[in-house]
C-alpha cells in the first residue's frame, strides 16, 4: 500500500495528513503556532518554529498512521498565501521574522507608488493594491532590516512565502535545498505577471525587490525535488505540489471546471470560482488569481473574494474579550437568543478586504442598547461571517453573470451548525459540505498524486467528492433583505475611520 502525504501550513497552525488511494485519510497531526504582535496593525511569525512544528506535525501524523516516510508516493505542500519572509541560503536561518498576510504595516510604501505604477501593477497582476499581498512586505523587509540588506549585498538573501521555506527545508536546506514556489503562490506577490507567469521586471523595478533573491516560479503539480532522507520524512520522497491554501480547496473540492467555486471558512473567509483558461478582471473588487496549473497543461484563472476577518473574530471574542472558552462554544452562546437583538459587528480589524478594500475602515459593534448581550454579540459575530460572504457572492454572481445556487463550503467554521444555516438564510441559496472537509489537505494531495500518477486523471477525483451535509435556506425573503440592509448600513459605519 502506498499514500500521498500533505502538508498544510495554515496561518494558526500546521499540519499534516496522510491519504489513501480513495481519498481517505489514514493519519494527521496538528500543532498551532505563535501570533506574535509587535504593534496595532502588525502579525508576525516565527519561521523557525513553523518549521519544528512542521517536521512534529509528519512526525506524529506518520506515527499515528502507523507507518513509515517511505510508505508516501509523493508529498504535497499548500499554505497560508502572501505571509513573506527573509532567510540566508548560507546560514538557513530566517533574517526576520515572517510578516503574515494580515499585516497592515506596509500601506505607507504603496502610497509612494505613482498612479501610473498602480495601474500596470493592478492590470499585470489581477491583484489590489493592498498591504496583504507579498510585494510590499519584501520591500518593508529590505529597508526595516540591516541583515536582510546585508544577505542581500552578499548574495546569500532568499525571499519567498512559506511554500517556499518549507520546500527548501525539506530537500535539505542549507545541504543543496531548492528555492521554488509554485504559480499560485507566485500570483500573490505583485510581482508575477498573470500572462507570462513569470516575475514581471517592470514590477520587480517598482518595489527594488531582486531577482536573484526570489524563487523560480514553477506549475502547482510537478515533481520539484525529493525530500531530505536527514529530514523529518526520512527517505527520499518526491516533493510533488505546491498551492496557495485557497486554490488548494479549489483541487480538493475538485472544482477544475469553469464555473466550479467554493467558500473556505477560516481565519478568514475565501470565495473562488474558476474562470477557465482565460483570464477574467475584475471591475467589482474581486482579485483575479490563478488558480492552479497541472504539469504542462494551461493554467486555470480564477476570480476571488477574500475576507480578512471572519474566524479570527471567533479568536477575538475568545482570547481578548473572553466570552467563550473555545471558538466551537460560540454556537451555544449564539444560540441561547432567538435573534442578533439589532446589534451588529463588523470585525475591520485590518480594514476590509473584498469586495470593499477599505484600509482605513476599523471594527465597529453598532445597534447596542441596554438589553444587549454577550449572546446577541456572538450572534452578531457569526452573522458577521456571512455577511461578509455575501458581499463577496453577490460581486461574484454580478461580475461572472453566474449565480451561484449551491455553494460548497469547507474549513472549520463549517463545524458551525448554526452559523451555515445562517449562511443559507442570509445568501438565500443551498450550502454543501464534502465528506472530506480538509480539502485545503486534500487539494495538495491530489495535486501531488497527480504528479506521480497515483490518481490517474482529474476524472478520476471529481468521482471521489460527496456530500455530507446540507443546508437550505429558512427564512423569507423580507427577513433576509431587511437584515442585509442593516449590515451594510453598519459596514459604512466603520469607514474612513482611519486617518
Ligand atoms: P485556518 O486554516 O485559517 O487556520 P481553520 O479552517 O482551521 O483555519 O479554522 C479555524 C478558525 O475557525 C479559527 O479562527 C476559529 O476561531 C474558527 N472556528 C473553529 N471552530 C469554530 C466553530 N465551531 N464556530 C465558529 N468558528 C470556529
């Protein structure tokens, strides 16, 4: 018997799973990291300790699985996108810790870009100019940091995003690791051109990041390298895919065609639907992107509608205001009232992302009166949740022409019973949730199986995906239009807050 083994390097945990032939999974470890906040605005990483947590996260899954690293055909890498670090390919030591996709830090240096400069960067990479992406934290990390300026001047300075990090870690590191990444992580950095899918020079000029410090751009499903046998796998295993998490849930929830999409509920929320080989801009604020390309075969496109906050502000009710204990108790809280009593929560922690993208907006809890409480909040929170998933939708459906009549869901918040019959209610549509609900994982895997002809077509995967679960709307249509108006009168409340 033989497995495909995935990595997957959230933005509050790591962790790896082991597949079998049907898809099932046979072992998994899951270890959370540190989130480490130096200032307002400001999310930070340890690498080093993603990386021991990674090596601890196979060790543990191949343990718990009951077998051994040569037992894997392949293995498969999917990550937290746009989180950006500096490493020296002579030491293998990070020069900084990693800057997370949240950070806000960078906006000052996108300001200083001319019109002229935004435009070509906006038309060349489908993206916003947003802090988020990983472009301007590699500029902040070459002028805030004396040592990642002194690699760079020795020659020794390696950027790139988290796939990148573990990839050269796993084939060995400083002992002849590769520096890779793959076209979906590329198509987050600003810097990649979506037509030639290689780093743009113009780009590249604009935020003085060099060339020669950056990885190779290659496909999401190919066999890069082998993994070190000195390494936590212990043998040497071919290193098969690389995919951002989101196109990541895109394989496993096997959406390959155009048209196909999903939302992912986690950290925070992400919508894609797959556009085909052609690429599709955005004039609603959604980000084009790409969303995986298999060996030589044409990349697919995709366009998506990314939230900032959603899960996190499960955490934030959890670890700053401590009205739950755990994020899976806010569904009795939510549940013990019958409604939101006119309270509503707009968690703009980090301004809003799509299909606003708003960096000066901040949170706001609005609607209070004497009879709220921490019920009425927790259930403000989760419609919160779907809300923002609707303002996403409702772009999407307006920018594609397609509406969406069954949206398939995955991620943890999908746990949530209450809050994805919220959802149906308030986007008025069915909501489907795979057997398998760790799709980011599976995504990798089948991408990677793929790779080696574990899998032997995406044919063959499409007949692997089945429901478990599903929900449909309950409410009428008064109910839902008269809520929605609510929301976004209290999502203008949070603008231009930031001055
Ligand atoms: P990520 O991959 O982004 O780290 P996950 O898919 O593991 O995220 O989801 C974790 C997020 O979901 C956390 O932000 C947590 O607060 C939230 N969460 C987990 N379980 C629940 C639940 N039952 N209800 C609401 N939120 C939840």
């Amino acid at each position: 018997m033989s497995y495909i083994g995935s990595l997957d390097q959230g933005t509050t945990s790591t962790r790896f799973m082991i597949f079998d032939h049907k898809g099932r999974v046979i072992g998994q470890h899951q270890l959370e990291h540190r989130q480490i906040l130096p200032a307002p605005g400001w999310v930070e990483h340890d690498a080093m300790e993603i990386w021991r947590r990674t090596q601890e996260a196979i060790t543990g899954a191949l343990q718990q699985a009951g077998i051994i690293g040569s037992d894997l055909s392949a293995i498969g890498i999917t990550n937290q996108r746009e989180t950006t670090l500096a490493w020296d390919s002579k030491t293998g030591l990070p020069l900084h810790n990693a800057i997370v996709w949240q950070d806000t830090r960078t906006q000052s240096i996108l300001d200083t870009l001319s019109e002229d400069q935004k435009k070509s960067m906006t038309y060349k990479t489908g993206l916003t100019i947003a802090p988020y992406f990983s472009g301007s934290k590699m500029r902040w990390l070459l002028e805030n940091s004396a040592e990642v300026r002194a690699a760079r001047d020795a020659g020794t300075l390696m950027l790139g995003t988290m796939d990148s990090w573990l990839v050269w870690n796993l084939s060995g590191g400083v002992r002849g690791g590769i520096h890779v990444t793959d076209v979906t992580n590329a198509s987050r950095t600003l810097l990649m051109n979506l037509e030639t899918l290689d780093w743009d020079t113009e780009l590249l000029e604009i935020l003085q990041i060099p060339r020669s410090a950056l990885a190779t751009i290659e496909s999401s499903s190919q066999v890069y390298t082998q993994t070190d046998p000195a390494g936590p796998i212990g043998s040497k295993v071919p290193i098969a895919s690389i995919l951002g998490d989101q196109q990541a849930a895109m394989v496993g929830q096997v959406c390959f065609q155009r048209g196909d999409s999903k939302t992912t509920y986690g950290t925070g929320n992400f919508a894609l639907i797959n556009t085909g080989t052609s690429i599709a801009r955005s004039t609603k604020g959604l980000l084009t992107t790409v969303c995986f390309k298999l060996g030589d075969q044409p990349a697919h496109y995709a366009l998506e509608g990314s939230v900032a906050v959603t899960g996190s502000a499960i955490q934030w009710l959890r670890d700053q205001l401590g009205i739950i204990s755990q994020a899976s108790d806010i569904e009795i809280l939510a549940s013990s009232v019958e409604d939101n009593g006119g309270v509503y929560f707009v968690p703009a922690f980090s301004g809003l992302f799509a299909p606003h993208w708003r960096s000066d907006a901040r949170g706001a809890i609005v609607g209070l009166t004497r009879a709220a409480t921490k019920s009425h909040l927790a259930r403000a929170a989760l419609e919160a949740i779907c809300y923002q998933t609707r303002d996403v939708i409702d772009a999407m459906s307006a920018e594609t022409g397609v509406a969406v009549k069954t949206m398939r869901v995955d991620g943890g918040i999908t746990e949530n019973n209450l809050c994805m019959q919220m959802q149906a209610d308030i986007l008025g549509i069915d909501i489907s949730r795979p057997v398998i609900k760790e799709t980011t994982a599976l995504g990798a895997a089948y991408a990677a199986g793929l790779a080696v002809g574990f899998w032997a077509d995406i044919a063959e995967l499409t007949t692997q995906w089945m429901e478990s679960l599903h929900w449909k709307p309950s409410v009428n249509d008064q109910l839902r239009t008269s809520g929605y108006e609510q929301w976004k009168k209290a999502l203008t409340r949070t603008l231009n807050w930031v001055e």
